[in-house]
C-alpha cells in the first residue's frame, strides 16, 4: 500500500540548478575574488557530483590544477558556499523559481487524500525553504512531514543514506512509499534505499540511465497540457495523479 510519496527538489520540484544554483555559485566565486565562471555546459559536468561544497571540490579538482590551494583551503570552501547559500536565497526571493508543471497539483492530491509527503534532498535546508514558502500556501510543515536535506547524512546521493533517513523518520518501510527524482545520482540514492522511483528528466538529465524505475517522463503533466512518457507507452491521461503512481507502485510487488 502507498503511504507516501518522497520527493527530490532540485530538478524535480523545480528546475532550480541552470538558473538558481549556477549563477548563485558564480555570483559567490566573484565575492571571493576569483576568476571561476560555471557557465551551462561545465555545470552540466559539475553536476556528476552532489552537494555544493563537493561540487567546488571537484570543480577544483577536475578543472582548476592550476589553482594552487591555500593550507585553509577546507575553510575557504565553507566560506564560499555560505556566500553561494546567501545569494541563491537572494535571488529566490526575487521573484523565486516555479514548482514544475503538475507538482503543486500532485502535492495537492496527495495530501487531500492522507497520503504523507516528505523531501530526500542533497541541497541545504534554507534553500529549500526558499523555494518552497512562495510556492506553497501555509507552512511547509503543513505540506512535507519530513525534510531531509543537506549535511544531515555526510555520504550524499548517490549514496542511500539521504532516504534511509526520510524513511526512518516516517517511520515506514520503503515497500510503502515512492520517490520522485530526476537525475542519475538522485535514482541510486532513492532505488539504493529500495524505493519504487518515478523520474521526470530536465535539460540536464534527458539522457541519464534510469535503471529499474516504474517511469521516466517528460514532467507530470496538467490537464491539456500531458505528460510524455520517456521510452515507454503512456497511459491515456494527461497528468500524474494519485491513481497512476498507485499503479506504478503495484507493479513493484
Ligand atoms: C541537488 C544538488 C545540490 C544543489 C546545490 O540536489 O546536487 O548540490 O545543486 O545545493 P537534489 P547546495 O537534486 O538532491 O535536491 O549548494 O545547497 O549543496
Ligand atoms: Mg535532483
């Protein structure tokens, strides 16, 4: 039975990483003083690693040899993504990034019909909140009983621990709920827990490997403006509704 759905945020709530995350970043290394400038293509690179701070590390790492690291260096990457944080809750507040198309109804749904809402996310707590309080009416407490994001767990997705997490606090076993996700890391992370998964890709993740998900999709659709179905037959309706996931999770058993 389907007791809950859990849900990724960056990509799959909302396409926060091109125009939120990126130029938050950018807008962090130019604080600092240092000539690092992410544009779409290399972000689409720096994204095989989760977790901001990880992603400066490896953007160190991978591209910048030539940056010759201070002995403080751990500290800098702290400082840079505080100030990475700051700007990005900044911009959200102007004028913010919208849920993609069907969330908001299915979260809606959802929660008219009991089934509990929880988030398994990478990305700091006050972005999430950032993102969601224009978003949703009401406190988001009333929305998701669970926020797990962040450093919460040190091993980050595509490790399981994020939703081994989420599940621990719902206090239920994987079997009965749903994760939704749009990346690869973000399928590892959530089928690694052993969760039935539901994808809807973006740019970044059209063509990552999804294997052993229920469904890959365009996004979750709205009446009159449907859904597609990635690599699969879709089923007559337009949108994502409770009935379908239910489906989805059936064919797990
Ligand atoms: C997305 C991420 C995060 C964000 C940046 O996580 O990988 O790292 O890009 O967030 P998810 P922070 O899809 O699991 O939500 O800079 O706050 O770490
Ligand atoms: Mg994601």
């Amino acid at each position: 039975m389907l007791k809950a759905l859990i849900f990724d945020v960056d990509g799959t709530l909302a396409d926060t990483e091109r125009d939120g995350h990126r130029p938050a970043f950018n807008a962090a290394f130019r604080e600092f003083g240092l000539d690092w400038e992410w544009d779409v293509p290399l972000y689409g690179k720096l994204l095989e690693v989760t977790g901001g701070k990880e992603r400066i590390r490896f953007y160190v790492e991978r591209f910048r040899p030539d940056f010759s690291q201070p002995k403080d260096f751990d500290d800098l990457v702290v400082a840079l993504h505080k100030a990475k944080t700051r700007h990005y809750v900044e911009l959200l507040g102007q004028g913010g990034i919208p849920l993609r198309r069907g969330v908001k109804r299915l979260l809606s749904e959802a929660r008219d019909a009991g089934i509990r809402l929880a988030i398994a996310t990478t990305t700091t707590p006050e972005n999430v909140t950032a993102l969601l309080r224009p978003a949703l009416e009401g406190d988001i407490s009333e929305w998701f009983e669970v926020i797990a994001a962040g450093d919460i767990v040190p091993a980050k997705k595509p490790a399981p621990d994020i939703y081994f997490w989420a599940l621990d606090k719902l206090k239920l076993d994987a079997a009965n709920c749903m994760a939704l996700e749009d990346s690869e890391n973000g399928v590892r992370s959530s089928t690694g827990a052993g969760l039935r998964t539901v994808v809807t890709v973006n740019d970044y993740t059209a063509d990552h490997p999804f294997p052993g998900v229920a469904a890959v999709l365009s996004d979750l659709g709205e009446p009159g403006q449907p859904f597609r179905m990635i690599g699969g037959e879709a089923p007559e309706q337009d949108c994502v509704d409770l009935e379908l996931l239910r489906r989805w999770h059936a064919l797990a058993r």
